[in-house]
C-alpha cells in the first residue's frame, strides 16, 4: 500500500490576499498547475477519527486521486497512505480500515463531510527539476452533513525533496504578507468545527495521582502511535508497542499506594496477554540479530565446515508467521475492549487515598517497595546452587531491575537525584541480564528448533556445526554476563535503603 511522510504547515489566507513572490527559492523556477478537487470524508458517527487527528477521505481530481487515509506519525508530521478509487464510493477499502481501527474502535464509517477545493499548486524546483516544496492555495468550500457550506481560502506548504529551513523560508514569506497560522490546520477540522469532542488534557500537578495518571496518559499514546506501525509491520514497531505494555504494567503494579490494585488487575492481566502476543515477534528479531552478530564474529569455519547463515530463512518463516498472528489480535474485539479500558484508566483511574497526597513521600515510599522486592530477587538468585535454578533465579532479578527502573523513571520529576541514581542502576542491570536472557532463549530456540534450521540450510552437517558453534559461543557468554550483572549490583545504590530518607535530606 503507497504510503509517504507528510510535513505540511497551513496558513489562513484572505479571499483577496496577494502571495509574495518567491521564484528567488527556487532555482529551477517554479511550476504551477490548477486542480478541481472533491473529497467525501469518513467517520464514525462520534468523530473518533477527527478527535485523534486522523483523515480518512476519497477524493477526486488532480494527480493523486484515491482513497486517503492520513495518521500523525512523529513530532509535526503525519503519514499518508493511497488506494486506488475503486467502484464502490460509499464503502471504505478494508486495508484503510484496518490502519484506522484503533481509533474508531469498531464503530462504522460513514460520511461526515465534503469539501471541494479549486487548487493552484506551485512547485519550487531545484536546478534538475526536482520539487523541493509545494505550495498550494487553495479556495475551499465545505459542508459537514446536516450543516450549512462555508467558504475560506488558506495556503498549504508542503516539504518535498526540499528541507525544513526552505519550508520555514516560504512559511516567513506567507507570514510576512499577511497569512497566518491555521487554527484548525487541517480543512476537515475547520469543517467539522466544535462537533469535534476535545480530548481530555493531559494530567498535571504535584499530587501522587496526578503524577502517576501524566505517565500512564504518556504510555497509552505510546501505545496507540504505535499501532498503525505494528499493523503494518514496521520495523521496531512491535518492540515500542511491547515497551508501552509493561511500562503500564509496572505503573500498576508498582504503586498500590495511588492506584487500587483490585481494580486495575484486569487490565494488568490483559497488558500481560497483548505482551505476550507481541514476544515471539519481537523475540525472533532479536534472536536473528543476535545470530548475525555471531556469524560475523566467529571464525569462518569450525569442525571442518564453513559456517552458514543459509537455515535463518526459517527464522524469517517463524517471525513472518508470528506478524501474522499479532495482526489477528490487532483485529479483534478484545484488543479494542483493552483499549478502551486504558482509556477509562488514564482519565478515571481507580486511585487510592493517598492518591491526593505529595507525590514526594508517596512515590518514595512504592520506589523503595520495588527496590526491596529486586533485593529479594537477588538474594535468591546468590543462595541458587544448581544451574537452571541459578538462570531462573537471574531472570527474576531481570525482571525485578526492569519494573523498578520504568517505576524510578516515572519519580525522577518529583524525587530528582535518589530516582535517577535508582534508574541508572536498573538500567545496567536490565540491560546486562536482558542480553544474558537473549542467549538463553537463543540457546533453547536453536535446540527446539534444529530439525527445521537443518532443513531450511543449504548443508546438513554445515548447519548442524554453525548452530553447535554459536550454542557454545553463547552458554560462555552467558557466563561472563552473570559475573557482570553481579557487579553491576555490587556498584549500585544499597536497594533497601528507604528513599525517603534520600529525599528528606535532599528537602532539608
């Protein structure tokens, strides 16, 4: 599906404004092209798509005709994807449908709009041709359904091959004639007007609640800016929407002082499930990462034979296979449900009594609980005598280190030092047993899966060497990364020394 990154700035011009001349921006001159364009716009019967900032439409005319769908994809940008107009003008094409599912949430999509645009289009070019920028003014006449026509004028400033700064050049032109910024930014919203519902703002103020409702408001549209990527498969797409998932978890599972732990379960469990349906995915990426790092390292040959890389066709098969199933679960009802509940959680969280208090003392207090529940982790992980208990053991502490560091990086605004020494501790730790982890399940994969590695290779007994060589490479490994982890917990900050004795005498 075609898809591109969009920077577009919008400007409010009046019916009789006259643009500045800009030919000395384009080297190439400028080219110039007139458009009758007609767009219908789609969505639900609530405006769940506008209220997102997301633009469904099928339009008619100039060089692009087709279905559109728009999503915000970064910091001032959004991306936007074309399908072809097809016959039926009243029913949205399925693959644009699905891109937009998290945001309508189920709900049908249906006309809420059309807008009609007589467009002259100027192309800034460089000295070959190539636009760098194009710049459309635009006369557009709009009607929402059931409402009244209006008209305006406004100018549209479009990056192409160009950069930025030429953008902002054209952008102070506009300015300094007259135009300026949209209010709305977009021809639909000016449209659709106050009918759009205003998302709730963000949480805000010094209070236990309302600094742990700002970082789980952050999470949750982490995970929603995520979504379309997943489904679409992009790369580490899969990986930010698994980070989102237990960063929500820790937050409810670390500060029962604030949220009510019988209350948000249910939403914890259900985070837990979507992260385990993100794993395999995410797993098997860095697992052919991991597997290429060693190829490149080891000798060429061992036992006689050339290593190969030739059998990580079937890890490719394994991890095409596990996108596939996390696309099932993007497209069912209980994935919407979660979302829903997420919402409802980061608006009307179910907060404690302690909620109302400073976030100082509170969040001080639950901090300490995580770094005392990591201390227990270790303790047991340095009394495990045998192997395998020893390699569960650590990974506990892994997780343990993992949940405390996302509950000290929520503190550190309102704790400063004492969180950020905790969070950097976690860190390392994290960081050290998640890469012994990865050998592990490396070590388990390569030997559960052998018998399709060897098959998908170019050479029996050159596979059966290459994945004998990188098991051995990584249970040594894994052994020096233990040592490292027991130091990197030895240089750290004493976990059952209360932080609120850190931060009283920081207040004092």
């Amino acid at each position: 599906m075609p898809g591109h990154i969009e920077f577009e700035t919008t400007f409010s011009v009046g019916t009789d404004a006259v643009l500045p001349d800009l030919a000395d921006l384009a080297p190439g001159g400028i080219e110039r092209r007139s458009h009758e364009l007609d767009a219908t716009y789609f969505d639900t019967a609530d405006l769940r798509l506008a209220a997102r900032r997301v633009t469904l439409r099928r339009r008619t005319g100039g060089t692009d005709a087709g279905w559109h769908l728009k999503v915000p994809w970064g910091e001032g940008a959004k991306r936007e994807f074309h399908v072809p107009l097809g016959s039926d003008p009243d029913t949205v094409p399925g693959e644009l449908a699905d891109l937009a599912r998290a945001a309508a949430r189920g709900a049908a999509l249906r006309p809420v709009a059309r807008i009609a645009t007589r467009r002259t289009e100027s192309a800034l070019l460089d000295a070959g041709g190539t636009p760098l920028v194009l710049v459309a003014d635009d006369t557009v006449t709009g009607e929402a359904v059931g409402a009244a026509p209006t008209t305006w004028r406004e100018v549209e400033v479009e990056r192409a091959e160009g950069d930025s700064a030429l953008q902002e050049r054209v952008g102070e032109r506009l300015a300094a004639a007259g135009a300026v910024p949209s209010a709305t930014g977009s021809k639909l919203l000016t449209v659709l007007g106050d009918r759009v519902p205003r998302p709730a703002p963000r949480p805000s103020g010094d209070t236990a609640g309302e600094v742990v409702r700002a970082y789980l408001w952050d999470q949750v549209e982490h995970l929603l800016a995520h979504d379309p990527p997943v489904r679409l498969d992009e790369p580490d797409a899969v990986h930010q929407m698994r980070v989102a998932t237990r960063r929500l978890r820790a937050v409810l599972q670390v500060f029962p002082s604030v949220l009510r732990r019988d209350a948000t379960r249910p939403v914890a469990d259900e985070l837990r499930r979507l992260s385990g349906v993100l794993a395999p995915a995410r797993d098997l990426e860095v697992l052919r990462e991991r597997c290429e790092s060693w190829l490149d390292a080891l000798p060429e040959r061992a036992a006689g034979h050339r290593l190969t890389g030739t059998w990580l066709a079937a890890v490719d098969a394994h991890r095409a296979a596990e996108a596939r199933r996390i696309a099932q679960e993007l497209a069912g009802t209980r994935y919407l449900a979660l979302l829903d509940a997420l919402d409802a959680l980061r608006t009307e969280p179910p907060l404690t009594g302690r909620a109302g208090e400073r976030a100082r003392t509170v969040l001080a207090d639950d901090l300490t609980r995580a770094c005392h529940r990591a201390a227990d982790a270790h303790d047991h992980a340095m009394a495990a005598r045998d192997a395998d208990t020893r390699v569960t053991a650590w990974h506990e502490v892994r997780k343990a280190a993992k949940r405390t560091r996302y509950a000290a990086t929520l503190a550190v605004p309102v704790l400063g030092g004492p969180a950020r020494r905790v969070r950097s501790w976690a860190s390392r730790l994290q960081e050290v047993l998640g890469e012994h982890q990865d050998g592990v399940a490396l070590r388990a994969y390569l030997e559960e899966h052998a018998p399709a590695l060897v098959a998908a290779g170019d050479d029996r007994d050159a596979v059966l060497v290459t994945l004998g060589a990188l098991a051995g490479a990584e249970a040594a490994r894994g052994t020096a990364l233990i040592e490292e982890a027991a130091r990197a917990w030895s240089a750290g900050p004493d976990p059952r020394e209360p932080l609120a004795a850190h931060t009283r005498r920081r207040a004092g």
